[in-house]
C-alpha cells in the first residue's frame, strides 16, 4: 500500500485499557508504525502533532478496543445485519466518501 497512513490504527483508550490492555502506550499504533524510534512516552506528543498536519482527516483512530474488536470480528455481508457499514470497502459500495486507498484498509 503506497499510503503509509492507512495500513494500521490509532485507538484511543481510557484509563482502564491503558493499564490492562494497552501499557507503554501500544494504543498509538499508527504513529510507532510511522516513525518506529520515537520512544513509547513520546507518542501521544507525535499523536497530537499528527493531527494537528494535513494527513489527520485519512488517519484511522477508533475510539477504544471494544469499538475495534467489533470491526475486526465483523459477519460477511450476508450474515451481517441490513444497513450495518462496518469496513471502508463496504462504506465505498454504501456510497460513502471513501478515499481510493482507503477502500482496501479492511476497517
């Protein structure tokens, strides 16, 4: 994928992910991926300077682990429930405004 931006994600977390699920901030995913030598204290100061730039609106930041382990764990179209849009593919075939690189993301 040629947009480095769209191959993983940002999922902000409350404090309770933070100690049991997401220790030394592996919640900011997207920006280890982007600059991997930034140490894991600095990444929400990276976060915050991401979304300030001109890349923020094609960043992919959910909002904590339950909302991402419901996408991940998504039904095929068949089985899923009618109207539900749960990946970017499907967003694009909705009618949604889906970038073209963002079409295959997955979710």
């Amino acid at each position: 994928m040629a947009d480095g931006i769209r191959n993983t994600r940002t999922t902000e977390v409350g404090w309770i992910e933070r100690i049991f699920i997401a220790p030394y901030f592996v919640n900011y995913h997207l920006e280890h991926h982007l600059m991997f030598y930034v140490p894991c204290y600095n990444l929400p100061k990276l976060h915050a300077i991401l979304m300030r730039g001109p890349h923020a609106a094609g960043m992919e930041v959910q909002h904590g682990y339950r909302r991402v382990l419901r996408l991940a764990t998504a039904k095929p179209d068949a089985e899923d429930r009618p109207g539900a849009v749960v990946n970017n593919a499907r967003r694009m075939r909705g009618g949604a405004g889906v970038r073209e690189d963002q079409a295959s993301s997955g979710f």
